[in-house]
C-alpha cells in the first residue's frame, strides 16, 4: 500500500502537481516492530495511529496477528478517539489446528470535521499469553473523492 502512495506522488509530480497536494490526501502509518499483545484476555492494545484533518476519508487497517499457543480468537478494532469504528477477528493458534499467523483487514468511511487520530488496537477472548502483531500493521486514509 506504502507504494502505491508513492506511485500517486511520483505520478503527480510527473503531471505537474504539488506533491504537498497529494500528502495532504494520503495519510500513511505503519510499525516497524512487532506490537506484544497484552497477556490479559480483552485488554486492548494500540498498534499504530494517524492524525487526520478535516475531511472525509476512506480509511483501511491491517494488521497480522501471530498466535504459538492455544486456539484463540483475536481481534483488531478502529478507533476515533475512544469511539468504536469497525472492526475484524480471526482465529489463531497452532495447537488448535489453526494457523498461526492470520491477517485481518478494516475499511470504513470516516467524515470529521476537526483533527480527529485513528488508533487501530487489537487484542485477543482467551488466556494465551505470548500473541502479537507482526511489523508492517498499518493504517491508511485517502481523502473521499469529491470532498475537498
């Protein structure tokens, strides 16, 4: 996804457009790190964050989440603020005949009309410590078309 921004950039300045233009209707974050899950079922952990301005934007999260133990359902939330967006579960876990790595993926539209930050935070139902996310979680927002 990080390089289809850049494409976006680089075609624009081709073309002749600011590319201070097209960053202002892009909004990329991603980890570079794993993020540990908390150990405590249900416990919300924050992955990774955007501020975003003004604006309506179509928003997509991903994350991989990784499970060595017992079968156990994870699940990744979109937040603005403290407010619940959307979000996705899986399952994972190899000891429960399930995969250890599984990915899940959030796409919502979201209208502001001030700052608002996106927090993309996951967490996992059962006690099966030693869950995480994998690097490269990420969150990326493009302005709505015809809304600027």
């Amino acid at each position: 996804m990080k390089s289809l921004l850049f494409m976006a950039a680089a075609a624009a300045t081709a073309l002749g457009i600011s590319t201070s233009a097209v960053a202002a209707d892009y909004y990329y974050k991603e980890t570079k790190a794993a993020v540990a899950l908390s150990d405590s079922p249900g416990t919300p952990v924050a992955v990774v964050a955007v501020q975003l301005p003004a604006g309506t934007w179509i928003v997509n999260a991903k994350a991989s989440l990784v499970n060595f133990g017992d079968a156990d359902f994870a699940r990744c939330t979109l937040y603005s603020g403290s407010t619940v967006l959307n979000g996705a579960s899986t399952m994972t876990g190899v000891a429960g005949s399930m995969p250890a790595v599984a990915t899940v993926a959030i796409i919502d539209l979201v209208a502001t009309t001030a700052t608002r930050s996106l927090t993309l935070k996951c967490h996992h139902d059962g006690s099966v410590p030693g869950q995480y996310v994998d690097p490269d979680a990420a969150i990326v927002a493009t302005r709505a078309p015809g809304t600027r």
